[in-house]
C-alpha cells in the first residue's frame, strides 16, 4: 500500500501542476453555476389548466375565457396530467369547493395569475362574491424541470470528465516510461491500476459534491447518491485505462474519451423525451441506470431497493466491459 500511495501521491502533483486538470475540475462547478443562473428565468407565460369534468360546466366556461382548459375525466387523470414534464396547473373538485393541484416547481407568477383566474371562474359561475373554499394539494417536486434534467446530466457528465484525469495520468507514465519501470518492481498489477484510478475518483466525489451545494440540491438521501455517482464513475474509469494506454498524447486521450458523453447524450434524451416503453433501447447504458437512479433520489420516490438494484445492473455491466477489456489493459501494462 505504501507503492500505492506514492504513485497516489505523484498523480497529485502532477494534476496541481497541469492548468488542463484543473479545469476539469473547475468547469463542471461553472456549468453549475451557468444552470443555477439560467433555470430559474425559463418558465412558460400562458397559464394551462388540466380540470376535472365534475366541476360545475359554468365555472369551466368561465375559466375558459381567460386560460387554456383541457377537460379530463376524474381527479387521477387530473393528478397525472399536472405530473408531466410541462407546466399545467389541475383543478378536482373537493367537498367545500374545487382544488388547485399543483406539481411544485410552478412560478410564483404562474400561481398567482391561476389563483386569481380561480377565484375569477368562481365568481362568474355563482354570479355573486366567490363561495366556498378552496383546496391545495402540491407534489414534492420543487424542483424546475429543466433545471433537473441539466443537473443530473452534469453529475453524470462529472464521471466523464474526471475520468480524462486518469486518462492523462497514463499517458504521462507512458511517456516517462514509468510503467515499465513498475513492472520490475514488487507492486502487483491489481495495486497499480487501483492507485491510478485514485486520484479521479477522489476529483468526481469533490466536483459532484460541490456541484450538489451549488445547485440548491441538498435534501437528499446524501448515502443513495454518492452510492449512484461512484457506480456510475466505474464505466468511465475501465474505458480510461483502456484509451490512455492506447494514446500517445492528452490531446488523443482527451478525445477517445470524450466518445463517452454519445450514450451518456443518448441515455439522457431516451429517458426525458421518449415513452417510458422505448427506454429499453437503452438498458444497455450505465448512463441510463444512472440518471434514472438520481432523478429518483432528487425527487424524493427512490427506495433502497430500487437504488441498490440500479447500481448493481452498472457494476453487472462494468464488470463485462473490464471482462472484456481486460487482456488489453494487462498487454499495455507489460
């Protein structure tokens, strides 16, 4: 363990000194900073609502004069449709008068045009001072949707990037020959590769965490997440080894790796854009088990079970890639 270290250590000093590890380290925490920036200010100026058929057909006339009504049949219809990606505000009716759902990431505004457009149909209906009283029901969800989905993806674009800092690390000890001089020494194979992968685990474990902070995202389970982030990392880190023994420069390195973000893009467009019935296209992809696992922990629905399941099906799908890997990684350590 002490050879471990020291390669540890020399990895360190290598990345402090190299401007290029250091900002990848520094860029994901200005993306974040960029979303945190740019999510808030996003937000859809018609105000829509998903109304349950029962409601009064004078009150939902009314409404209709001054917002975009969509009828559905019954309060689970109506539940299910505030749940989708965009932004609609449901209206059931309750037993002292009709009910405002919302999801939760709604602006302020949009909340204050629907209430008093609520308040406004209710008067119309009855022809007189608003009557009875009305009813909030809010989903957790606090979170904007846009702002989610490029968090997310940026935790997972983390694993990517960090995983360049191993890449660059190899490509260094094979310039200055110090693999082969390793090789000579009693330090096995399985310590080395450990030692390298060090230094880019801790990077991913310190971006993402701050990133979390930055983003606002702290009520979570602090344990599912980390548990998510490092699994995730594992796929980058074999596919690493591989190209930043095969590269002779950064620059080819950095590139080769950069190949990664293909399924990590196509992962996170199948979950967010398709039916849920086409995301077997991509059960293949870590990346998708991954966005999956921490939409799931940021929203507040994952359970244990679900978490650990999605982080065994990446571990099952990186230990086949390293399967396969693993002849190629031992001859480039020779």
């Amino acid at each position: 363990m002490r050879k471990a270290w020291s390669v540890f250590q020399r990895d360190l000093k290598i990345s402090i000194k190299d401007p290029m590890a250091i900002w990848m380290i520094i860029a994901p925490i200005l993306i974040a900073l960029v979303i945190l920036w740019i999510a808030p200010g996003i937000s859809e100026t018609t105000v829509n609502f998903a109304v349950d058929e029962k409601l009064d057909a004078a009150y939902i006339q009314t409404l209709s004069d001054y917002a975009s009504v969509e009828t559905l049949d019954g309060a689970d219809a109506v539940n299910e449709r505030v749940m989708r990606r965009d932004e609609v505000i449901g209206l059931t009716q309750g037993k002292t008068g009709p009910i405002l759902v919302r999801q939760g990431n709604e602006t302020e505004n949009t909340m204050t045009i629907a209430k008093v457009l609520t308040a406004m149909a209710v008067t119309g209906a009855t022809g007189g001072e608003a009557s009875g009283s009305f009813g909030f029901l809010s989903f957790r969800d606090e979170t904007s949707p846009l702002k989610r989905a490029l968090s997310i993806t940026l935790l997972i674009m983390i694993s990517v990037i960090t995983s360049m800092l191993i890449s660059m690390g190899l490509v260094d000890e094979k310039n200055d020959q110090t693999i082969k001089a390793a090789n000579v020494t009693p330090m096995k194979q399985s310590v080395y590769v450990l030692s390298k992968s060090l230094i880019g685990v801790l990077a991913l474990l310190f971006t993402s965490v701050i990133t979390l902070f930055i983003l606002g995202i702290t009520d979570i389970n602090w344990v599912q997440i980390l548990i998510m982030i490092f699994v995730n990392a594992m796929i980058s880190i074999i596919v690493a080894f591989v190209i930043g023994l095969a590269s002779t420069d950064y620059i080819e390195a950095a590139s080769s790796v950069k190949m990664l973000m293909l399924p990590m893009i196509a992962s996170v467009l199948v979950y967010e854009l398709t039916d849920p019935v086409w995301h077997i296209t991509v059960w293949w992809s870590p990346f998708y088990w991954a966005y999956r696992g921490i939409t799931e922990i940021i929203l507040g629905t994952a359970q244990w079970g679900s978490t650990l399941l999605y982080a065994g099906i990446i571990i099952v799908i990186s230990v086949v890639v390293f399967s396969l890997c693993l002849k190629r990684i031992r001859k480039s350590l020779q």
